[in-house]
C-alpha cells in the first residue's frame, strides 16, 4: 500500500509517526512519573508539561519535514523526472544539479551518466535520421506514383480494417466520413457486397470484382480485391464517378504495424500504444461551458505512438451569434470567417465520425467535452468516448505541485507551439498530440501500460481536475 504512495506522501507520513511517536514515549514516560509519585500530588502540571511538550515536539517534526521536503524530497522527484524524460521521450533536458545541491554526489552522477546515454543515443539517432530521410524520400516517389494513377488503393488487415490508403482512395472515402486508418472498411461501404465478394475468394480465385456503393450517398464504384494470403486484402477501386472531381494531392497514409495488431475486447486491458486517440480542441466565443459557443474545431489521429500525419480536422464553425471581440483578439475568428461555416450540428458529426472507436485527448477536458456533451442533441450523436486529459497525464507524470498550462507541459517536453498557431483550434490540438507522444514513454516508464492503469492513476488527481472516466 505505501509503495503506491508518492515520495513526498510517504516522507510526510514518516515525520507524522516521528511526532506521534515522541508524543506517545514523553506521555508514557510522564504516566510512569506521575503513578510512582504521591497520591496527593496534582496532576495539573503533568497535563500541562505533555501538551506543551507535544505542541513543540509536532513543531519541531513540522519544521524539519518542510527542510527535508524542500532540499531532499523535491529534488530527488525533480532529478527523477529530469532522467525519465531523457530516457524515455528523449528530451535533451540538462539535470537540474543546482535544485539537487544537498543530495551529495547523486546529482553529479546523475548527469555524467545522463551525457554518456545521451551520446550514444545522439549517434543512434544520426543514423536513424539517416535512413528516415531515404525512406521518406522513397514514400514521396510512391505517392507520386500512385496520385498518378486512376485508381484508388485500399489495404485491409485480418480483421479489415484500412491499413493504407492513397490520395485517391482518401477522396473516394471522404465522401462518406474521414479517412482514417484502424477504421473498418464497414465504415464506409455495404459489408454485404464485401463479404459475398470475400466469400468467393479462394486459393483458385485470388481476385474477384466487385461493385463497392458506399454507406452514405449510395454511390457505386467498380472494384478489385485480392486476397493476401493470412495477411489481409488489398482493394483496387478502378472507376470513379464521372461527376467526382480530381481529389487534391494527399499524402500516402499507413502503418504496416496495424497488419499484426491484436485487438483486445476490454479497452481497460488495451495497452497505451494500441489504444488510437483523437487529440482535439475548440475554440469559442468565452468560457463557459453552459453559455458560449464552438467558433473552431481542430483534431488530429494518434496511432502506434505516432501522429498520422494527412489525418486531421480544421473547420470554423457558425456558432449562431455574434463572436465577442474579446474573443477573437484571442482565437483570430471573428464573424466574417464563420459565414458560411458548418453549424455546431454538421461539424460535431465530422468530429464525432473522425472519432469513432477512439479516446479523445484534450487539455482542460472537462471544457472541451462539456461543450460536445452540450450540443450533442444538435449533432444527434453521443460522447461517450474515454476521455484522457493532458493535464492529469502532466500531473501522474511531473507531480501535482509543477504547471500544468499547455504552455508549460510543451517547454518541459520539448514540443514548439508556433506563435501564429497557438490559440487556434488545430494548432492546439496538434501541441496536445506531440505532448501525448512524448508522455506515452513516461507513463510506460513509470509501469502504466494499460488504459485501466492509466485511468486508476489519473483518478488520484480528481481534486486537481475532473477524471471524465471516473
């Protein structure tokens, strides 16, 4: 039980049971004192000589504890947190040897050994570089190659789930709901057509056509699957409506890793890095939950410990009234930029697609999810998402006492907000994304690699913030 306490909990709790200690053998020894002297003695002054020594001797333990949490308990979860950060998100932090002066040589040491780790893993991350610009090199001629061609390109795992998508294939989607990867190809299509063409899949009939009609506008697109073996299909659309316009130029979206992804029954038991979250944002028109507004969403997709670059939201919204200047000195989105915008209705839909079988990740939840649980009867949808919060996550991982503003978290990761994007819907939802990426490893580094984990923890800073999983 104790071991699931903090530091500084547990040396409070020490200094406690020293006061109460010197409190109970004074009183003991004064009960001695008192029986063995004569009966006619008073015992007013033994009383008198207890309470007094009691209340010095809880001052004394009081005031010991503040020196010993101040130069001792403080810079060792300092200094900790200083190498966990190095370890485990590759923070290039120096240790803070000044904070840790009273803890001997421990903080010297600390940081030759931080320097050692760090070289090696600046040569390992030279190289690693090194091949990612090849390989990015080679994405970008694929892309190329297959935004090129007049066909849209569909990998499916096991389960059939997207795994890759090409630019074609991205518009093809988007018609229905966003793109997104780990998402079932049900999602977007009539399954009954998929499974009857999947059933007719054999070791003598790789291939088979198909008529695709998606979900939605009831639209139907000529197509190809062909099996992979165990390890999924691969879908070839080869004839898009004439009235579709060319879709713009999008980047090749995959993650080969989905192929072997395991999918788990119970979310709690789910480790982190299968999980999929959805960090998002809004900007409105104050800050109340039961008054204002949304004016911007922005969100982007979390998966494998990665941000998928290519999916992402960034819509203004109409909130319906006037935005108040205050406001928009803030956001930048004044009334002109939401004429014409989706209303609240339209654009929690999108979100709430974009989405779907994830954890939304904000920063201040209970703002953001208050006002998508508020509108809900407008979208006609239901949040009931898991939530994870980036200011308890900064609470678990750097202690309840430190800053928890986005601002501060992103400095003590290391992840750069740019001025003009800061306050703005995506812009702070993409800050939100790069700050989960980097206290992922943290968290795992501290042992929470289950969901369940993670919310029994966060659930202990209920008195800073409102878990919204409790």
């Amino acid at each position: 039980m104790l071991t699931r306490l903090g530091l500084r909990l547990r040396i409070f709790l020490f200094f406690c049971l020293l006061a109460a200690g010197g409190a109970a053998l004074a009183g003991g020894a004064m009960w001695v004192g008192w029986s063995r002297a004569e009966a006619a003695l008073p015992t007013a002054p033994f009383v008198t000589a207890f309470i007094l020594f009691a209340f010095v001797n809880t001052g004394l333990a009081l005031g010991v504890w503040l020196l010993f949490d101040e130069h001792v308990a403080k810079p060792i979860n300092k200094l900790s947190t200083d190498l966990r950060l190095r370890a485990h998100s590759g923070i290039e932090s120096e240790v803070d040897t000044a904070a840790a002066r009273y803890l001997g040589d421990l903080a010297p040491a600390a940081q030759a050994l931080s320097r050692t780790y760090g070289t090696s893993v600046m040569d390992a991350a030279a190289r690693v570089a090194h091949e990612t610009r090849s390989l990015r090199a080679q994405s970008e001629r694929l892309t190329a190659m297959l935004n090129e061609m007049p066909i849209a390109t569909i990998l499916l795992n096991p389960a059939q789930e997207i795994v890759l998508y090409d630019g074609q294939a991205a518009g093809i989607l988007s018609q229905v709901a966003p793109p997104r990867l780990k998402a079932s190809l049900a999602d977007y299509f009539d399954p009954v057509s998929l499974s009857a063409a999947m059933a007719r899949l054999s070791d003598d009939t790789p291939e088979v056509g198909l008529e695709l009609q998606d979900s939605v506008a009831g639209r139907t697109y000529d197509a190809r699957i062909k099996a992979l073996g165990s390890d999924g299909h691969l879908i070839l659309i080869e004839e898009m409506p004439h009235d579709d316009p060319r879709p713009a130029p999008r980047p090749l979206v995959f993650d080969f890793d989905l192929m072997t992804t395991a999918k788990s029954s119970e979310i709690s038991e789910t480790p982190l890095r299968d999980l999929c979250f959805v960090p998002f944002d809004t900007e409105t028109t104050g800050l109340s939950v039961d008054r204002d507004a949304i004016v911007q969403i922005g969100a982007v997709r979390v998966l494998g410990g990665r941000i998928i670059e290519g999916e992402e939201i960034d819509t203004n919204v109409d909130p319906g009234r006037p935005i108040p200047a205050a406001s928009t000195r803030i956001h930048k989105v004044g009334d002109d930029d939401v004429r014409g915008a989706p209303d609240i209705g339209k654009a929690g839909r999108a979100l709430h697609d974009f989405a779907r079988d994830s954890v939304l990740v904000a920063h201040n939840a209970p703002f953001d999810i208050g006002l998508l649980r508020r509108f809900a009867p407008d979208m006609g949808v239901e949040w009931g998402h898991p939530v994870v919060d980036t200011v308890l996550l900064s609470a678990v991982v750097f202690g309840t006492n430190a800053e928890h503003s986005l601002d501060a978290l992103c400095a003590r990761l290391a992840v750069t907000i740019q001025p003009e994007l800061r306050h703005t819907a995506l812009g702070d939802a993409r800050a939100t994304a790069e700050a989960l990426v980097k206290l992922l490893p943290l968290l795992e580094g501290k042992g929470i690699r289950t969901f369940g984990q993670l919310v029994q923890e966060t659930g202990r800073h209920g008195r800073l913030l409102e878990d919204l999983n409790g």
